[in-house]
C-alpha cells in the first residue's frame, strides 16, 4: 500500500461554532496539501467542551458539520476522522466520532462508549452522563492494508476496549480526546503507551489546543505512539498539526520479537466469574491446576 501519513490536527477552539468549523476545514486541507492522507480532529472541534454547551451546539448526525467535513475529505482525497461533535438524535445527546472516505461518504460514526464521570476534590469534577447518552457500537475502517479503530477520550481508560480493537486485527487506534489539566499531565501520555504497548500497535491521541480563558482548558499534547510504547510525534500545547507515518513492519516486528498475542493464558482469563476453591485447599498451584488445567510447576497444562 502507498504510506500512510497520519495528520493530528491540535487545532484552537473557540465559542462561535461556524467559525470552529471553517477553521478545521482550513488545517485539515493544510495537512493534506502536506502529504497527509489520513487527517484527524480533535474532541469537540465545533464547540466548547461542557455539559452546558453540549444541548446549544448539538446537532443531527448526518447534519450541517458532517456535510462539511465529508465536502472536504472529498476535495482533498483523504479519510478524515471528524473528532466528536455533541449529536442530537430523538432526543438524546451523544458525544460522536464520524469518519469519512475520499468519496466524502460517511462511512461510519461512533458513539463514546464510557461517559466522563469523575470527581476529583478541589481539582475537578465532570459528569457528562448529566446530559449524554453512551454509544454501545464500536467502529473500524481500512485504509489499504492498516485497520484502523475508533475511541473517544476517556475510552482510554478502559484497556478491555483497545483489546478487542486489537483482536479484530487493528493496527492503529485513534482517539481524538481533551484530557484537562489534572488527568493531562498525570494520564494522557501513559494511557496512550499503555494500550500501545498492551496490543502492540499504534495508537494516536488529538487534543484541542489549550485555551486558559476557557472553561474546560485541555491538556493538549497530541501524540502518536508507536507499537513498541516510544513517542513517535507529538507537540505541546498550542495550536499545531502532528505529522507521523505509520510503518505496519514495525508492528510485526514487535509481535514477533515479544509473541505476547501466542502466550495469553486463555484458560485462566476467561473464568473471571468462576471462584474456584480445589477440594477445600488454599495452596495456589494446586487451585490453579486443578480450576484450569494448567500446572504452575511444570510450566505445562495437565489432562
């Protein structure tokens, strides 16, 4: 397949949506024009992020900020992830991803699956279930021989989510995202390489820009990391586009040089729900042979 170059545009969000919405235009035909043939936005380009922003901005998806942004994958030929946009549907608000083709089709949208609920003391709390609904529906794409999944910010957090993406064969994981001032600093980074380094594969994360007169002021810090959990590209906190391309070599060399994928204890992991005491004895290895079939001694499964 031709390279893949990824575009993650940290762009500046502001209070009037239109305006929002030709700028993102704007930066994307920009990293186009610069080589990049796969362009993502960040969390809730075309309005503020907050709950009391959500119902004012919200809109259908199909609607107004789709049909532009699927008018310019068209025009520059590439897939565009479009970040998230507060959507209205039959009276629900939900916090969705839509993704576009070269044709400017729509080819999917998603729905972030785990609501940003946390508190905090004396730094922060948010609550997003106040006002919206979370998807349930997960989404991926090809772009030539690279497979390509879909999160939404705090979808990070949830490592089960990445490994399902990584077990339908995906090579990239992007989740365009707005960490704050707390958890950016602490998580944003870390959260990225873990679930790279978990599944071996690439994982990018697009933040707004950093806006301190705003409300909610965005950690920043887009980045992409690679399968081995290094930092590939990434910026600070200003207005800016990462450039990065995606080598799939990388991520067979990696699986091939630590085969973690062939070394799961698949008989172990799928009992969660099992509590297994083997004839009323504590010792570990005697449990574990006897509820999985797996002897801890000898390194071996047992009949």
């Amino acid at each position: 397949m031709a390279a893949l170059r990824l575009a993650l545009v940290q762009m500046a969000v502001g209070s009037n949506k239109l305006e929002n919405v030709k700028r993102a235009c704007n930066l994307v035909k920009d990293a186009a024009a610069k080589g990049a043939n796969l362009v993502a936005l960040p969390e809730c380009f075309n309005s503020p992020y907050g709950t009391k922003y959500f119902q004012e901005y919200s809109e259908p998806v199909p609607g107004p900020t789709t049909n532009l942004l699927a008018e310019v994958a068209k025009e520059c030929n590439i897939y565009l992830v479009g970040g998230s946009i507060p959507e209205s549907e039959n009276g629900s608000l939900y916090n969705t991803c839509s993704v576009f083709s070269p044709s400017g089709e729509m080819i999917g949208k998603y729905r972030k699956m785990h609501l940003f609920d946390i508190d905090v003391p004396g730094k922060i709390r948010f609550q997003e279930s106040e006002v919206l609904k979370p998807g349930n529906r997960l989404l991926t794409f090809n772009l030539g021989r690279c497979k390509i999944g879909i999160g939404i910010c705090y979808d990070i957090r949830f490592a089960e989510l990445a490994q399902i993406y990584s077990e339908a064969g995906c090579h990239l994981l992007i989740y365009p995202g707005a960490f704050n001032m707390t958890t950016g600093p602490a998580h944003w980074e870390l959260l990225q390489r873990a679930r790279a380094l978990d599944n071996q594969l690439y994982v990018a994360a697009v933040s707004p820009a950093r806006d301190e007169s705003a409300t909610y002021i965005a950690w920043g810090h887009s980045t992409l990391i690679g399968p081995w959990g290094e930092v590939e590209a990434t910026t600070e906190h200003k207005e800016s586009t990462v450039f990065a391309d995606i080598d799939l070599s990388k991520i067979n060399e990696v699986r091939q040089n630590v085969p973690i994928s062939k070394q799961r204890r698949l008989d172990v992991y799928t009992r969660p729900s099992q509590v297994c005491v083997a004839n009323g004895k504590s010792d570990q290895s005697q449990r574990t042979k006897e509820c999985s079939g797996y002897d801890i001694e000898t390194n071996k499964h047992v009949d």
